[in-house]
C-alpha cells in the first residue's frame, strides 16, 4: 500500500484531527443545571442472585409530569454483555430478594389508585414464568421480604395488630359477599351506622413524631412493626393468611431466618421507654410460630446489620457502645458471636475507622435504597464489610481471627450498597464518585476484578462539563490537621478572583467525600468555587476524632472551618469580599453560629437549623434526656443552652441569612430553627428572608418532591447571586439590599418568586 503522506505527516495529520474532534467535543457540552436532575436515574438495593448470575436491583427515575418518582425492579446478567431489562412495571417497586434457589423474586410493590398509594404490599414472580402476584394483603402494609430456606416461606415486618387483621378480613369476606358473623356490626346497623371515632389523641410517651411519618409526624405506639410470616401459594391456589410471630410493644428491626429455617432473628429495642437509658438493641431469636423471644447477642450499646456464617453457628454484626458516659459519637465495630451464646467479640478493635459508614450527599436514591452490612467468606473465615475512611467509602476484607483488614475495592469514591452471592465470591455493588451519579458494578472478590453493568446516566454525564473534587489538607488553630475538597468552575482560569461557597455538613456526625452532589456541582456550574470539609466531630477519622465535640457543640469546628476558608484563600483565586456559606442540619446550625462569630461572608443560607437549643430540646423528634450533647436538661442549666444557641447571639448577624425550611420537619422543627432567628432578624431589621416547603420533611434535599428539590437549589443560589454577584433577582428584590451597618431600613413584604 502506498501511502500519499509520509508515515510520520500522516500521524501528524490524524493528531491534529484528533485534537480538533475532541475540541469540538468540548464546545458542545454544557455546563450542569437544577434541573438535569430530572433525567437523573438511579439504582438502588442491589441483589446478586444465588449463584451470582446476574443481579435484580432498584431503578430509580422522575416523572417531571407527575412530579414524582418512579421505581421498578430491573436485572443486570454478571458479565454486563446484555443490557439491564425491567422485571416489574409498577410505578412504587422496591426491596427485590431472592429466593435460595434463585427461582422466585419477592419484593414490595406500592399500588396506586387516583394518583393516591396505598398500602405496600409483598408480591412474588417467578422468574420467566408470569406476573408478578401479590401474596399479602395488609391493612397497615407490609415491608422486608426475607425468604427461608424452604424458598416458600417469606418472612415480613407490618405494623398490622391482630384487631386491624380482623376487621380486614371481615370486610374482605363481605365484599365477597359471604356470610359475616359480627354481632358489632349487627349492633351497629341497629343503632343506626357506626359510631363517631374519636380524631383525639392521648399522649404518654416524650417521643410521639417522628420525621418523614405521614399524618403530622405522628406515631402510632399501639402498631410497631412486628415480624410476620406468608407462605408462598402454588400456581392458580389462593394466598394464605399471614400469621404474626412477634407481638408486644417492641419493634422488630433488621430480620432473617436461621440456616435450617427452625428461628427468625431479629433487632430490637426491648424496653418500655429506652430514651432516659443509654441507647441499647439486642440481637434475638424466635420461633417461626411464635412465642418469646432468647436474645442471642448483646453489647453495652446499639446493634445493626447482621448476617449468619455459612454454617449458621456464628453471627457478624455491626454494634456501637453507648460508652460510659454516653458518648456523642460512637464508632461502629464489627463483632462476631456464637449463636448459641457468649460474650460478642469485637474483631476490629484495633482498627480506628466507622465501619459500614457512608457519605453525606443529595444522591442516594429517592426511595429504594436499602442499608447493606456485613458478608461472610464461604470459608467462614473472613468476613466483607463497606468501610468509611478519610473521604472513601470501600469494601474490605477483615479476618475473623486476627482482625487484619485488607483493601477489596480501592480509589477515591463512595461504595454505596452491596451484596454477596451464596459462596460469597462475587459482590453487586453500587459506586459514586464527585461526577458520577452511582453506577451498578459486580466484583469477583478472588480476582478484585470489577465489571460495570450500567450506563443509565452516561448520555446524559457525556453531555456535561463538571470538575472532579481537588484535595485539600490544611492545619486548624491548634494543628488538628483537617480534610476538604474544593470543586472548581468548569472553565476555570487560575488568574480569575471567583465567588466561593463554604458548604458544612449535619449529623453532626457526618461526613463529605468522593460523592456525586448535585448542589456542589451546580453551584460550581453558576462560576462558583465551592469548599466543602470535614471538621472535628466529622465521622471515618476515628473515635476521638469523631467525638471531641461532645459538649462543645458547637465550637472548635467553627475554627476548623475558618481555617479552611484560610487555606483557600491563600490559593489566590478567591475574592474574600464575595464568599457565602451554607449547611443543612447540624450544618444549618453551624451556618447560624458561623454569621454571630464574624461577618467575613456576604450572605448565609441555612436549611433546616437549628437556632434555639432549648426550643429543640422540647420539640424535635428524639430525646436529649441522655448525657450526649448536653451534660442536663436546659431547665437545669439555660446557661449552656444559651452560650451555645445561635439565637442569644444573634444581634452581632450582620450578615444577610436566608432559611430554608419544611413545613413538616420534626427533627429540627422550624421554631427551634428558621422561625424565631428570622423574627429576631426582621426586629433588628437585617436582610432576611424564609424560603418555606409545604409538605415537606428533614429530607427535602435528597427525596423531596422533585420539583422542590429544584427550586431549593434555585433558592439558595439565587440568594447568593444577590449577594455575592449583585445580580437583580426577583424572589429577593424586596430584601433591604444595601448591608445593615449602613442603617437601611426593612422594605415592605415581598412574597413571589420568580416560576420555574
């Protein structure tokens, strides 16, 4: 063949091709927006079939129309050489399990009807062979699909009593057209229909709200989930009535069954009212018909996830101790215990990282994602666990025996979820870096070898120009050294002075990393630098790391913080005079307490706050009675509450604070929060405002209603757009826009807000 060019012309030729193409690329992506969150796409609780063949998982999507979210059950072949197809059709499909031999699929289905759900129920197909078919029909619902070894028996949680049971079941049976006997109903007919239900509720108990519970946040204490168990019926016959094996006060948490199927073991609390107690759940126990429960494990402290070894004699867990006094935070350890008794032991003892943490961001899945936990080795021999450490979230190996862990995944990214074939030896997992959503991939353990089977967000990411997270280690005010990340602007230019936003994470016990958040990156798509880090009291640095700021909260993590905004400042490309910050949570604490100590920022948005310590104390939806961040109760010593509460301080706010809020927030209630600083600002006549969701809770920014989810985003930036850009926006125009040293007066109310 002869060539027209000379060989090394030609190469040339092709480079500057190359070089072009790629360029052109680049011209045609964009930069990222609120609302790509629309086409975002999920996946969630993924579960490796038996023989590791291929892998059901959770497919989260938005239906914009709707605004809402839609979940089915897809499958993904091990080797990724098909694409992933849907198994299921519904709109609310989660918790897919397998059965042991692989055969059957149950999972939970959400019916819909006029737009409204009803109650979860559990449905089972089997594969290849039919529709799915519901084989519970609970009046309070039904959740937790956890086959036995029999692959008929499914054991389930539901809030059900034996009285909700009963009137179901007569309704059913009238319905049908049978024969009823009732003789309250009978006396009702006779007195003329049923009589008038009390809407009155009694309360006993200090904690009766919980976050994210429908109807107010009220709970119901006569309906904790108890454990139930269904038979799965054989082709064409009819579901049989499920029958309740535990009872009582106690909720049943994490469940399964014992190898030979003869005991359910389960997590629980047992105790009438546990908040004046140290925090303490046991590992127990029970027979498939019932009866009382024989506690198998038991730590000074709180039990989680738990799994059985292959031969059933021992059983991994994760377990925090309370410690003694009650420590802030505890971090959790991987314990080992003979089912038949004994004093658990902790196998990573030695080892100062959380095990089974993960990363604070806003892009788990909507609804679907299900906690994962520990993984035993077909050998029995070691065991597989999700490790939280310095920004990274990976799968490691520890030895039973000897405690040594040994790294199975590696990098700078977040294991999400994960699950382990029968053998053990091969792990589904789902993994999430600064720009990557979350993706499903399949380890094989022996080789360490990873394969991705799915590509839902690629279009859309290949599209989009976003900056990975940059490092950041600096020194605090007394050398602590601290951890944190800067994520840049997509076409950056080192020479350029540019905005920055402080960004502080809650918990207070959280934690950042190597994580897809999609506030970070939209900011950084708006021409802001955005630092985010970990100060002390932050979680996957160690024990003492993690629980310094008992007692102290807040306060050296304030220095923590400043020090970062230091350490960037002296990279050169930050205008001082045009930085923000904002947190959520203990971050939206933090943002408060951060305005009443200086007035370097030019503007502040704090979500979901915490403002008044004492107002919390009496009105969020778990308790302080224990020794955990307060040493009494406020009415023994306000003055603690006081030094520590952003509101006492709140005439030094010079700084314009906007609030974001749920109207149905009961973990920080927004009268301990947004309501009484912003009423103290408006007094004081500083700029302010208070951006406020209906229906919404504490989670709002990550399973919020789509469309709020947005305009939250928009909201926050938008107020730093005012502030730090001096741009004229619309839902703020109103705000006094001048700083209030300057003794500008408050500007009439202004309640619209520029549309979507």
């Amino acid at each position: 063949m002869t060539l027209l060019y000379p060989r090394r012309t030609a190469i040339a030729i092709l480079s500057v091709v190359l070089v072009l193409a790629a360029a052109e690329a680049q011209a045609q992506r964009r930069a990222i927006s609120e609302k790509d969150l629309f086409q975002f796409v999920w996946v969630a609780d993924p579960q490796i079939s038996p023989d590791g063949s291929q892998v059901a998982f959770v497919r989260a999507t938005i239906d914009e129309k709707k605004d809402d979210y839609a979940t089915q059950v897809w499958v993904a072949k091990r080797d990724g050489k098909e694409p992933p197809r849907a198994l299921t059709a519904g709109t609310r499909d989660v918790s897919p399990r397998w059965s042991p031999d692989g055969r059957h699929l149950a999972f939970v289905r959400t019916l819909e009807v006029d737009g409204r759900p009803q109650r979860p129920q559990i449905y089972v197909m089997t594969m290849g062979a039919g529709e799915p078919r519901a084989i519970t029909d609970m009046p309070r619902g039904a959740a937790s699909p956890e086959w036995a070894p029999d692959n008929r028996t499914i054991a389930f949680t539901s809030g059900t009593t034996d009285e909700d049971m009963e009137r179901h079941q007569r309704e059913r049976r009238r319905q049908r057209g049978g024969a009823v006997n009732d003789e309250k109903a009978d006396q009702k007919k006779e007195d003329g229909g049923p009589p008038r239900e009390s809407d009155v509720r009694v309360i006993t108990r200090a904690v009766y709200r919980a976050n994210g519970v429908s109807g107010f946040g009220f709970v119901d204490p006569d309906r904790p989930a108890q454990i139930w168990t269904v038979t799965r019926p054989d082709s064409g016959a009819e579901p049989a009535d499920p029958k309740r094996v535990t009872s009582g006060d106690f909720a049943a948490g994490s469940h399964g069954w014992s190898r030979d199927g003869s005991r359910i073991l389960f997590v629980s609390d047992r105790r009438p009212e546990p908040y004046y107690l140290p925090r303490d759940s046991d590992l127990y126990s029970v027979s498939p018909d019932g009866g009382e429960p024989t506690a198998i494990a038991s730590i000074d402290g709180s039990i989680g996830a738990w799994a059985l070894s292959p031969d059933g004699a021992r059983v991994a867990f994760v377990g925090s101790l309370a410690g003694s006094p009650e420590r802030s935070y505890s971090q959790p350890d991987l314990y080992v215990s003979d089912v038949a008794g004994g004093t658990p032991r902790n196998v990573t003892e030695g080892y100062d990282f959380h095990i089974d943490g993960g990363l604070a961001g806003d892009q788990r899945a909507p609804r679907g994602s299900h906690p994962a936990g520990p993984v035993w080795a077909a050998d029995g021999r070691s065991i597989l666990i999700r490790v939280g450490e310095q920004g990274d979230t990976n799968l490691k190996r520890v030895d039973v025996r000897s405690g040594k862990v040994d790294a199975v995944t590696t990098g700078s990214h977040e294991v999400m979820s994960y699950t382990a074939d029968a053998k053990g030896g091969r792990v589904a997992f789902v993994r999430s870096t600064p720009t990557v959503v979350g993706d499903l991939h399949v380890l094989d353990v022996a080789s360490r070898s990873a394969t991705k089977l799915t590509t839902f967000n690629d279009a859309l990411f290949d599209g989009l120009t976003m900056n990975e997270a940059e490092e950041i280690c600096y020194p605090s005010f007394d050398g602590t050294r601290i951890q944190g990340w800067i994520l840049k602007p997509p076409s950056f230019n080192a020479s350029t002075k540019y905005p920055m936003i402080l960004e502080i994470h809650g918990g207070p016990h959280a934690a950042y990393g190597n994580t897809f958040t999609h506030e970070f990156q939209w900011m950084a798509a708006k021409g802001y630098v955005v630092l985010y880090t970990n100060p002390r009291g932050s979680s996957n640095y160690g024990q003492e790391f993690g629980n310094v700021i008992q007692f102290a909260y807040p306060g050296d993590d304030y220095q923590d913080l400043m020090a970062g905004v230091d350490a960037l400042l002296k990279q050169g490309y930050v205008d001082e005079t045009r930085m923000g910050v904002t947190g959520g949570s203990g971050g939206g604490l933090l943002t408060n307490w951060v305005v009443t100590q200086t007035n370097r920022f030019a503007a502040a948005v704090s979500q979901r706050d915490i403002s008044d310590w004492v107002n919390f104390w009496y009105t969020a939806d778990f308790t302080l009675f224990r020794e955990t961040w307060f040493r009494r109760p406020p009415f023994q010593d306000p003055e603690d509450f006081a030094r520590r509460s952003p509101i006492t301080h709140v005439e030094k706010i010079q700084t314009p604070l906007a609030f974001i809020t749920s109207d149905e927030d009961w973990r920080t209630p927004a009268s301990a929060g947004s309501e009484p600083l912003f009423r103290a600002l408006k007094y004081l006549k500083r700029p302010t405002a208070m951006v406020r969701f209906p229906n919404e809770h504490h989670d709002l920014s990550r399973s919020g209603k789509p469309w709020h989810r947005v305009e939250r985003l928009q909201h926050i930036v938008w107020w730093f757009d005012k502030w730090l850009l001096g741009q004229d926006v619309e839902a703020y125009r109103d705000v006094v826009t001048t700083r209030p040293d300057t003794g500008a007066t408050m500007a009439r109310p202004h309640t619209t807000h520029s549309g979507r």
